[in-house]
C-alpha cells in the first residue's frame, strides 16, 4: 500500500500522539511528562522463547492474510483459558485451575511465569521487529489488547519509521479496544470462543466488546470448530450481531496437519453453503506444531 494512500491515518495517528503521552515525538522517552505511567508503558510481557523473545518472521497461516509474509510479536498473558490452546506458555501457569486437553499426558506441567515471560520496553521490541524486510505486523498472543498501551508504543515507532506498516491483530474479541489503539490498527482478526473452549460463556462472550468489533469495519471473525454440532453457536454469534458472510472465516480446530485434514470437508461444504470464507492453518501444515515459525 502506497504512503499517499494512507495519508490520512498518518496525520491522525500523528496528533493523537502529540500532546497525549509524550511533550515531543523526537526522544519521547526522555521528554515524557507522565513518567510514572510511561515507566509503566514501556515495559511489556513477551513470551520467552529460547531465552529470547518470541518475536518471528514467517507467514500469515490463517485468515484474511493467509500466506502473506509477515513478522509476528507474540505477547504474554490471556484472560481465558480455551482447553485446546497452543499457546498455553502463555497463561497456564503454577496454582492456577485451568484444566487443559494436554493434562492427559504424564509429561505436561503447568507453566512457572517467570520462566515463560521476556519484559522488553517497545524500544527494544522495535529493534527487533525491523531487523526483518517485511511491513505486515501481527499483534498475537495471548490476548494481546491485554497490554494495549504497550502496544501503542511500539506501534507508534514502528509507522514513524516507515508509514508503510500494517498491523493486525489476533484477538479473542472479550477486550474493547481504547481509541488510541484503534487508530494505529488496520485488521482486527477477532475470533470469539465456542462452548468447545471451556471457558465460561460469562467469561468468553463480552456483548460489548463484540459489538464493538462487530461495526468496525477491520474486523474479520474467525470461528474455531471443532464437530459440526458447533456450527449452531456460530450462527447464533452471525445472527446476534448481523455479521455479514464476507467477514466470516471458518477454521479447524487442531494442531497437526491430520487434525486439520479430517475436519475440512464439512468446514468446506458450511462455507459453500452459506457464503463463508474457509480458513486453515496453513502453518501448521508448512512447520507443524512448532513455536516460532
Ligand atoms: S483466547 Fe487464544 S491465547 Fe487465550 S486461551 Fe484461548 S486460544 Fe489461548
């Protein structure tokens, strides 16, 4: 996308900064005037991988951006706790309850936090974000508007550096997103959680964060299945909220290619049907069940 054509968001994204957080956008850290809450800001939870955060250059394996080259940051902490989630590092932690599909296995334990958590200022993140000849952001998680001012300030960075960069975000559509936030990001990727997550419905159904989502026109909704049976909840979701067919992904549950596999005839046959989009996991075929890639 052409810098003129995004002129627009610039400007606004430029004079919402200025006067709001920081007295000048040229060394704002030094210049800040609301040091006790910018100390706060500027340290974020980044899931640790390999020692390191887990910040990666690979592609978009699901949804809209399908295939689309793209450096994920994938941040830490969730306010649910879905019973199949691959990125349990980043919420199962010591003491807590939540049960998970993997407890099963005499190997599993629940994560310790401190091991499972990189704190990086977005100076730092940034560093590491354009290292990477590539301008398609991915906001994950975790539930990544957990920490939505930390991600402001990266953001910030990040388009004053290149005006280019397109941020999506992957997000479980329970957190309404704060203003300032909204006006950095171009696709909200949400996807609400069925009754096969186990969570609570209290807990994974936030009406008006959905409704929220639901008339922002960034927003696409990818729906996790898991049997066909699941499918009356979706319609149910579509119906609530009159979400158009056009902004509908439906997608496997599942973490190995025959997961996948198994499941994509009848997503298939439902997306013919009724208009949807079908969406798989494409990295999981390409690395499988891997982190960082
Ligand atoms: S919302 Fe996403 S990150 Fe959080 S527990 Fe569910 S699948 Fe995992």
């Amino acid at each position: 996308m052409g810098k003129g054509k995004r002129g627009g968001k610039r400007e606004a994204r430029g004079e919402r900064w200025e006067g709001n957080f920081y007295g000048n956008s040229e060394n704002h850290k030094n210049q800040c005037y609301l040091r006790p809450l910018f100390s706060y800001i500027c340290s974020m939870k980044i899931a640790k991988l390999n020692d390191g955060p887990e910040i990666f250059y690979t592609i978009q394996g699901e949804g809209k951006n399908m295939g689309r080259p793209s450096i994920f940051v994938r941040s830490s902490l969730c306010n649910l706790h879905c019973i199949w989630c691959d990125t349990d590092y980043t919420w199962n932690w010591e003491g807590t309850r939540f049960a998970h599909v993997k407890d099963a296995d005499p190997a599993y334990q629940k994560f310790r936090m401190e091991e499972q958590i990189v704190e990086m200022t977005e100076e730092e993140i940034a560093a590491e974000v354009l290292k990477y000849p590539c301008k398609n952001l991915v906001l994950t998680g975790g539930e990544p508007l957990m920490q939505q001012l930390e991600w402001m300030a990266l953001m910030k960075i990040l388009w004053e550096s290149d005006n280019d960069y397109f941020f999506e975000v992957e997000t479980n559509g329970t957190i309404k997103p704060i203003p300032l936030f909204n006006m950095y990001i171009d696709q909200y990727n949400v996807s609400p959680k069925l009754a096969n997550s186990h969570n609570k419905e209290s807990l994974r159904l936030k009406p008006e964060a959905l409704a929220y989502f639901a008339e922002s026109p960034k927003s696409i909704f990818k729906f996790v299945l898991n049997k066909e049976e699941d499918f009356t909840e979706v319609q149910a979701l579509i119906h609530t909220y009159q979400l158009a067919p056009n902004r509908i992904y439906l997608m496997p549950e599942g973490t190995s290619p025959a997961d996948l596999t198994t499941k994509q005839q009848w997503l298939v046959e439902l997306c013919k049907q009724y208009g949807f989009n079908y969406t798989d996991r494409l990295h999981v075929h390409i690395y499988g069940a891997k982190r960082g890639v």
